[in-house]
C-alpha cells in the first residue's frame, strides 16, 4: 500500500468532534447478500458464523451480523484506525474483535471465517500484483465453502472519474481528498475484477451499481467469491 496506511486517522477523517455519529450498513451489501432477489445471494446468518470486515472502520458494516447473532471481527490499517473502531464498538455495544492488518496481511488463521468483506479497501493496492495478492489473502482466510464480497469504485465515480490511469489497474487520484496524488489499483472493468478474483477464488457472481445524484455520481464494481467446500 506504498504507505496510504499513513494518511489515515482522526485528522483526516473529521472526528475531532465529541459525538459519535452512527452510520448505516451499505446498502449495495444488503441487497446483494441479504435479500436474494438481486444477486441470488441470501446468506443464513447465526452464532457459528465468523465474519470479517477489512476497513472496519465504524463497524457500520457488521452491524447486520451482529444483530443476527455473528460473531464479528475488524481489521484496520494502522493502530489508529483500529482505535477509532474499537471505540465505536464500545459506543454501540457491539462486540466485535479488531485487530491492526491490511489487505495483504489478515492477522488470522487459514480458513477461519464464513465471510470477509472487503467494500471500498481493495484498491489501496498500488497495482495488479497488490489486487491479486489481495484476493490470494481474502481467499486464505475465508474457510471452505465460505465467500468474500468485494467492492471498488467503477470508473462513473466521482472520486475515480477524474483519474488518471497509469496503466493496467493503476490510477492515480487528481481531484479527491486528502488521498490526491495517491495511486490506486482501480479495476479496468468487471470482467478484469471476476478475472483477478478467480485467480483465488473457485467462482464469482459480479455486478455493478450507479447513483446519481444532483452533485455526484457513484459507480461500485462488486463481487461475490466463493470458496468451494
């Protein structure tokens, strides 16, 4: 991640306030693994299930799990990062285990979880080798039988449109935030990301999302991985 891990915390992120503000779950992940209808995916959520959220951040994302009984782990770029998710599990009784790792180095053992979620932290690789180290990495610890659902930017997002890219998988970020001048490992296209996914990966529902706003628009490539039994 060439060092993106230092440009994360507190400063850049506004949390110098004292109030906490709850976020909600995605709504891209809730439609394509809890409801069925969209991607064919309805997942059977209990106590057994392990679940990881990389970039857990607020917890937002494991809340659905949480609530059906899971039990929920987070990963966080640096110790900061980590902090402030921790924080937020206390904040919102959660009870969620979080841990200081990156795409490339999950602090757990092989085939650990049922599930990994990966939204939006995938391309802080710097490249196509960092994508497919990733996916190798999400793949070793999900368990067999068990799936990853991954999440990018599409090339409509107002973040990634006005990139520039560099080469295969490489763009780098002119009008952003505080990541400008940073170099991201965008997929090129759906296909690119089913392709590099099933480098590790047995097989691979994706798909694709657009909003439009009156200010922005946001595109998302997904996928969901699955790791046969």
């Amino acid at each position: 991640m060439s060092g993106k891990s230092d440009s994360w915390g507190k400063g850049n992120l506004g949390l110098d306030r004292a109030a906490f503000i709850r976020h909600h779950p995605s709504e891209l992940m809730m439609r394509a693994l809890f409801a069925g209808r969209y991607s064919g995916v309805k997942l059977d959520i209990g106590p057994d299930t392990r679940v990881l959220d990389i970039g857990a951040m607020y917890l937002n994302n494991l809340v659905p799990f949480h609530d059906r009984g899971a039990q929920c782990f987070g990963v966080e770029v640096n110790d900061a990062m980590a902090a402030i998710s921790r924080e937020a599990a206390g904040i919102q009784n959660l009870t969620v285990d979080v841990r200081t790792g990156t795409n490339r180095s999950i602090p757990h053992e092989d085939g650990f979880f049922d599930i990994v979620l990966g939204l939006n932290v995938i391309h802080y690789e710097d490249d196509t080798g960092g994508l497919q180290a990733a996916f190798a990495e999400y793949a070793r610890v999900v368990k067999p039988g068990g799936l990853a659902f991954i999440v990018s930017a599409g090339p409509g997002h107002y973040l990634r449109e006005p990139s520039e890219r560099l080469g295969p998988n490489r763009y780098l970020i002119r009008d952003g935030d505080f990541r400008t001048g940073q170099v991201m490992a965008y997929f090129d296209s759906l296909d690119d990301l089913s392709v590099l996914a099933l480098g590790a990966f047995d097989s691979v529902i994706p798909g694709r999302s657009v909003e439009e706003h009156a200010e922005a628009q946001i595109e998302f490539y997904y996928a969901i991985a699955f790791k046969a039994e």
